[in-house]
C-alpha cells in the first residue's frame, strides 16, 4: 500500500500519462523483463528552414501579385489577335520609340463608349515588343462580377498612384495609363478627337518620382469604333456608373452592340518619350513645374491627332 508521502519509487501515477503511455506501460508490465534489443533509428527533422528569401520564387499558378496570368494573356493574344491584324488593321508609326527594357509610363487619348484603344495598345507592344504592358484602370473594373477579375488575369491594375510607382521603379514593367480618364469614353460624336483635360497632372508626378519617362501615344480610329450618339445621365446615376451611352453599335446590333465595335481602321504614332531632369523618389514636385509638364504632353497628343486626321483619306480605310 503506497505510503502517505507519496507514490513507491517506480510507481507511476495513472493521472500522469497519457492514453498512448497507458497502453505501452501495460505492455511492459504483461511481459518479462529483457533487454532491449532495439536500436535507435534516426527519425529526420520536420523543422522547416526559416525564409531568408534568397530560396526560389515557388508559386502555385501563373499569376503574379497584380492578379495577372500569363496563360491568360497568352490566350487573349491568340483569340484578340484577328481583330487586332483583321478587324482593326492597326497600324504603328514610331514604336521603336518605347523602351526595350526598364520601366517607361505610357499615356494616350482615349474614346470609345467602351473603350477599345487600351487592348489595341497592350496587344501590339506585347506583340511586337514581347513586352507586358499593365493598364491602369478605374477602382469602378475591379467592383463589376468576373469583369473585374478577368481584367486583372490580362494585365489590369486599379489606378493608383502607389501600384504605378511600384511598377515603374521597383519592376522596371510598362504601365499604360489614360490621363483623361473616364471623361474621354464618354465624349459624343461631336466632341470626337477633342482631349479632356489631364486631371491634376498626376502621371507627371509618378514618372517624376519613379524615375522613368513618359511615352505620348496619339490614337486615331477608336472614336469611330463604338462612337456615342448621346448620354443618358438620369440612367447613369440610377446604376451608379459615370456615364450611359446610346452608341451607334447598340442602334445597328441592338444588345450585341455593347460588345461588337465597327471595323474603323486604327493608326497609333508613338511621340518622343518625355524625360523630366529631377531627382527621383523626393517628397514633393513644383506643382507648377507638374502642370506644365502635363499640359505640354496633352498638347503634343492633340497636335499629333489633328495631324494624323488630316493625312487620313477614310474613317474604314486610314
């Protein structure tokens, strides 16, 4: 009987193991006692090496951090391909003019109720250069069902000022950007070919700070491709959008009008990219000095497409 002290030496409390020591302490006492014969086995270590992040970039998919897939891309450029060459018989002038390497801002007009000017852009530079290009775009892509998400598979990115810098000076890609922003899709037909005004300068200032130059792109045939006759803006208000257009596609293919546009023939002239003499990566740029910048390059894209509309013989022709 085990004294008030305590427990016999050798004895072991049952409150004291756990249901695998129980059945192997019953084993041991059912049978004789012998000497181990077993050896001991080295069993290898399941610690994990912590990630000093000099290991491989091991990833599950194809996508990378901005949601984008090559697989995806590669896809659209097989099946875009035909209305790029065929439909469109889209037409460069100067696009030796966009870097081969290292990061470069692109800016360019932009038109078309839904805009058809950014994936003429994005195929023929991946096409012709074999490089990505990202297109930033409004937050308004990302909030519309499978839109959003297949945007991003192809190389959108919302248009923030921190996912431009993070592109152009820590990955050195190719970011397109429309400095008229949505006011340039929802020009009439009788405003076609006229450039909004370019915000607050804001591209400026992000090529500024990157560090990398601004390439003008002037694009003629869009405004004819989906051009819109007139905007609704009661209806647009109602669904919560920043503009509705009647365009001449929904009145020729009724509801398939939204997604079929009109074979105009389509002529991109890529300007002198635009270098700004600053320090990059500095808490703040001259306002003015932004301003300016931004103005000028509006008016080398406007003075380009008045060029190219005069040398044009026919909206389906060029």
């Amino acid at each position: 009987m085990p004294s008030a002290e305590g427990p016999e030496e050798g004895v072991v409390e049952r409150d004291e193991l756990t249901d695998l020591e129980s059945v192997e302490l019953a084993s041991q006492l059912a049978e004789p006692a012998r000497t181990p014969t077993r050896a001991l086995v080295p069993v290898p270590s399941t610690d994990v090496e912590p990630d000093d992040g000099e290991g491989p970039d091991v990833r599950m998919s194809d996508v990378d951090e901005w949601g984008r897939s090559e697989n995806m891309r590669a896809l659209a450029r097989r099946l875009y391909d035909p209305i790029y060459r065929q439909w469109f018989r889209a037409e460069w002038d100067g696009l030796e003019k966009i870097p081969t390497e290292g990061g470069a801002l692109l800016v360019a007009n932009h038109a078309a109720a839904i805009p058809s000017d950014a994936p003429v852009i994005m195929h023929g530079i991946e096409e012709e250069l074999g490089r990505p290009v990202y297109g930033l775009a409004d937050n308004l892509f990302r909030r519309i069902p499978v839109v959003g998400t297949l945007w991003s598979r192809l190389g959108g990115v919302p248009g923030h000022p921190d996912n431009a810098y993070r592109l152009l000076a820590e990955q050195g890609q190719l970011v397109l950007d429309f400095p008229e922003g949505v006011k340039g899709p929802a020009k009439t037909w009788n405003e076609r070919y006229q450039l909004r005004r370019f915000g607050r300068g804001g591209f400026v200032e992000i090529a500024m700070r990157a560090g990398v130059p601004v390439v003008p792109i002037a694009v003629v045939g869009a405004e004819e491709s989906m051009p819109t006759l007139v905007r609704v803006p009661h209806l647009a208000s109602v669904i919560g959008i920043p503009y509705a257009p009647v365009t001449a596609n929904m009145l020729m293919f009724g509801p398939a009008g939204v997604a079929v546009y009109l074979p105009a023939k389509f002529k991109l002239r890529v300007l002198d990219p635009v270098h700004f003499d600053v320090p990059p990566d500095q808490d703040r740029y001259s306002r003015s000095r932004v301003m300016d910048e931004s103005e000028a390059i509006r008016d080398r894209i406007q003075a380009a497409l008045y060029d190219m509309l005069r040398q044009r013989r026919s909206v389906w022709f060029g």
